[in-house]
C-alpha cells in the first residue's frame, strides 16, 4: 500500500495542477473581457458574436474555418460552458474581489481626472451591457 502513496500523490498534485492552469485561464479570460472598454464595431460579426456567444470567439473568425470545423468547435463551446458556469457559480465572488482589487489599483494609478473619467467609462460599459442583456433576455421570451 505504502508503494501507491508516491503514484496517488503525483496524479493527485498533477490533478490539482491542472485544474489550476483551466481556473487561472478562466480567471484571465474573465479579468480581460471585464478590464477591457473596448467593445467590436456594432454591427460586425465580431459584435454579433460577443452578444450571443461568450469567450475569445473572435479567433474563430481569423482562422478560416470551414462550416463543418466552426460547427464543432461551437459545439465543444456549448458542451464546455456547462463546466465555465459551474466554475463562476463556485467561484465568481473570489474572481469579482480580484477584479475589484485590480480596478483599484489602475484607480490608483489614474490622476484624480482620469479617475473618474474612468469610472464614467465603466458606468458607461456596464450599462450599454445592462441593456444589451435586458435587450436579449426579452426577446428570448
């Protein structure tokens, strides 16, 4: 028995190895769609996209993709956003406090003009989302 403890501890540390590697990139992923003001041209596929899709889908676009390979990989999209959402409902109040933490340190960064001319950008972003999402959310119904 003592010869498996080694093997248990290695598959349980590469384990826990991985699982931190798919929360960090979640986490980034997260931080740069939250932190970023910019937002795709209204009208773009891109736009389009990033109303009705989450995540780097963009790339997608770049790639030149056939049908057949854009229909798969939405599919692993959709099959994998299953575990996302659990993730975020686990952990989304840690990864907020770390987006909150790190918008006070760009706040501290800022002059006192730049500061709220930021939060008015951030009010102004989250927002347009409100209504993006109340917008979507109704003609889903």
């Amino acid at each position: 028995m003592n010869a498996l403890n080694p093997r248990r501890m290695r598959l349980a540390g590469m384990a826990m190895l991985a699982v931190t590697f798919v929360v960090g990139m979640l986490a980034g992923t997260a931080f740069g769609r939250v932190l970023k003001a910019d937002e795709p041209a209204p009208g773009s596929p891109a736009s389009a996209e990033c109303r009705t899709e989450r995540g780097p889908h963009h790339i997608f676009d770049e790639l030149d993709l056939s049908p057949d390979q854009r229909t798969r990989i939405d599919g692993i999209m959709a099959r994998r956003r299953i575990l996302t959402d659990s993730l975020w409902q686990r952990d989304g109040a840690r990864i907020r406090a770390a987006v909150d933490s790190t918008r006070a340190e760009i706040r501290a960064v800022l002059t006192p003009a730049q500061a709220v001319e930021y939060d008015q950008l951030r009010q102004k972003h989250e927002e347009k989302k409100r209504r993006e999402r109340a917008a979507r959310d109704s003609a889903g119904r």
